[in-house]
C-alpha cells in the first residue's frame, strides 16, 4: 500500500504538477511574520514559556485567541472555554482516547478526510458513512441511521469540506444539534477551513452552539498561519475541557506546545494574522476562480458545483474509474487524488479531488490543460 503524505515536495518531479496535493505552496508561508514574532517574544527575556506549562494551554495565549475568535463567532468567546492542541490530527487521536473504546462506532461523512479515517482504525472504531450532497450531511439519512446505530461522535467538516467543498447550512446545523442531544453523542466539528471563504462566508462556528453540551469545534493554525506550527485550538463546554485537561498524558508532559503558542499570541495581539488571513483570502480567491474558469472551460464533461472557500474542488466524471485516470494522468505530469480514497465504503469511484493550495494561478491553469488531454468519457 502506498503510504501518502500530507507533503512530500522531494517526490514531485521536475515540471509536475500535482493538483492533488492538499499542502499549502512554501510562497504562502509566512516566514518574516513569523520570525518577526520570534524575535519579539525572545527578546522579552522571557523563560516561561520554556517550561511544561499549564495543561489547558497558556492563559496569555487563549486570552488572546479568544479575543480574535470572538467577532468571527459572532459571540463572546471565553478563554475558559478553550483548550491548546497541537493540531486537528492529534486532537481527533485524543479525543478516541478519551471517548472510544475498540469497537464503538462513529459517523462520519461520505465523503470524508480520508486520513481521519486512519485514525478512527487506529483506534479499532466501527465506522460508518453518511451521505452528503450540496449541502452536506444528509440529516434524514442520519437520523435513519440512529435508529440502529449508537455512534460515541460525529465527525464533520462543516465549512467549505474538505474534499467536496461543500457547507452544512445553518438549518441543518441545528437539527444536527437537536439529533445529539436526542441520541447522546458528541459532534466533533473540524473547522480547519472556517475563515477561508472567498465568495460566501460560512455559517458561524459550531462553537457558538459549545452550551449545547454535545459540541467539540476544533480549530488550527494549519491552513491560516503554517502546518508546521503544529498549533490549534478546542472550543467546548467546561465538562469536555475538565475531561481533557485531566487525563494522563496532560498530567504527565503539561501543556500542548507552549514554545509555539507564546510566538503565535504576539502575532495575534499585533494584528498579524488578520493580515495573513487577508492575504491567504485574496490570492487562494484568485486562484480559485482560476480553477472555476479552467475547468468549465476544458473540462466540460465532469460534473462539480463551484466550491466558496477552502481548498478543494470535488469532481464527478461518469464513467471514469479515477484510480486509472490518476496513473494516466501522471503520463501527463499531472496529479490529482481519486475519490475512493475519501469514502469509507470503497465507493465514489468516478469522483476525483483537486486543489488549490500548492500551486499558483498559471500552473493551475496548465494543470487543468493536461488533464484534459487525459480525461475521456
């Protein structure tokens, strides 16, 4: 079995483009900004935050991203309400820990980020698949399922999915919550791509819905500031932040990556990543709309709804099994990821993701040309 990674830049030939690679572009990273953080924080004299550090995560920190949450959430976001991870990947790891035992199933949707499905294995889960179409989860089929099924979570993507695009509208937002509180299970939002919209904002964060007591939204610097930050956020009630903060690896290591977190506070305090957002918006936007216009213009033959923010578009191109379209695309120094990767019952055989994040507007364009030397329906 081929063993993907998230970046594998090394493994990309000269003159390749891989439209399927979900990694942001090196341009993209904000070096100075982060530097100039750096050395701020440095120069305090500091040493705090050379230490374990508290297992919630530094005050200082979560004060500050509270106040930047807050005005995007459209409400009052407490630092008391939020928990420092090291990313969405090992925050999902965790919460299996915490909340799973080998056997119990989870929902998740269809499709789904197929290496969140690696990790619910990891932990020897049940999984199974709710459809989705242009506006998500389908609920009636989720409530189908309930009647059989006793999942411990529910895993979604909400805003601008990864890898359909698509956004769960706020009607079903809410009837998602009432079905949790029903039936007893958590909603695990992973919320990675919530302030990357370009042509239509998302709905507000299941964050504001945290009173509930059946929400987790994570968040992550991942796709806002770099990856390689391993820094993000959870945001729920106070009996899931108790749970966390008390168990034993917490008790053990400390806080989640202190360093990083104390650089990050400064740049949010200077207003720095309010600029890197506004940044990553404008030109992914344009990017974006390059891809639109590429396809529908060369590719007329697949079928796709035009995605408002994130990174992906998920096309359908009937008739193609696009696990063979990707080997043949490679003859033609182009990637793309085939959607079976991305379902857990071995189906969307004819569907395919691309991506906008590794690559600018011209190679995007010359992407999209090679494949359609490629595709034939």
């Amino acid at each position: 079995m081929t063993n993907f990674l998230q970046v594998a830049q090394t493994n990309i030939p000269s003159g390749f483009i891989d439209l399927g690679a979900g990694e942001p572009q090196l341009d993209l990273l904000p070096l100075d900004m982060l530097g100039e953080a750096a050395s701020l924080r440095f120069a305090q004299g500091e040493r705090e935050f050379l230490q374990y550090g508290v297992e919630q995560g530094d005050g200082y920190f979560r004060a500050a991203l509270a106040k930047f949450l807050s005005p995007r959430y459209g409400c009052e976001v407490s630092h008391e309400d939020l928990f420092t991870t090291t990313g969405i990947s090992s925050t999902l790891d965790l919460l299996c820990t915490l909340y799973t035992q080998p056997g119990d199933t989870v929902f998740v949707e269809e499709p789904t980020y197929f290496l969140a499905l690696r990790i619910f294995a990891d932990h020897g889960l049940r999984v199974i698949s709710i459809s989705t179409d242009v506006d998500g989860l389908d609920l009636d089929e989720l409530s189908q399922a309930l009647k059989e099924h006793q999942p411990k979570f529910v895993y979604v993507i909400p805003s601008f999915q990864n890898p359909s695009g698509h956004t769960l509208p706020p009607e079903r937002r809410t009837r998602l919550i009432e079905l949790a509180q029903k039936h007893n299970f958590l909603i695990i939002a992973d919320e990675v791509y919530q302030f990357l919209g370009y042509t239509q904002s998302p709905p507000a964060s299941f964050g504001t819905h945290i009173d509930s007591g059946h929400v987790i939204a994570l968040g992550s610097f991942s796709k806002i500031l770099a990856p390689g930050l391993r820094l993000g956020w959870l945001h729920s009630n106070p009996d899931v932040i108790q749970r966390i903060v008390t168990c034993g690896v917490l008790d053990s290591a400390g806080g989640l990556n202190p360093f990083t977190s104390s650089i990050v506070r400064g740049l949010i305090e200077k207003g720095d990543l309010d600029k890197n957002i506004a940044n990553l918006v404008g030109e992914l936007g344009r990017r974006m709309q390059a891809m639109d216009e590429a396809i529908k213009t060369h590719l007329p033959q697949v079928k796709y709804t035009s995605p408002h923010g994130g990174y992906f578009f998920w096309l359908q191109a009937p008739g193609v099994d696009t696990q063979e379209l990707q080997k043949r695309a490679k003859e033609f120094q182009v990637g793309l990821r085939p959607g079976i990767r991305f379902s857990s019952r071995n189906g969307l055989t004819d569907h395919f993701r691309l991506s906008i994040s590794h690559y600018g507007v011209d190679d995007i364009e010359e992407g999209i040309l090679r494949l359609k030397k490629c595709i034939v329906v």
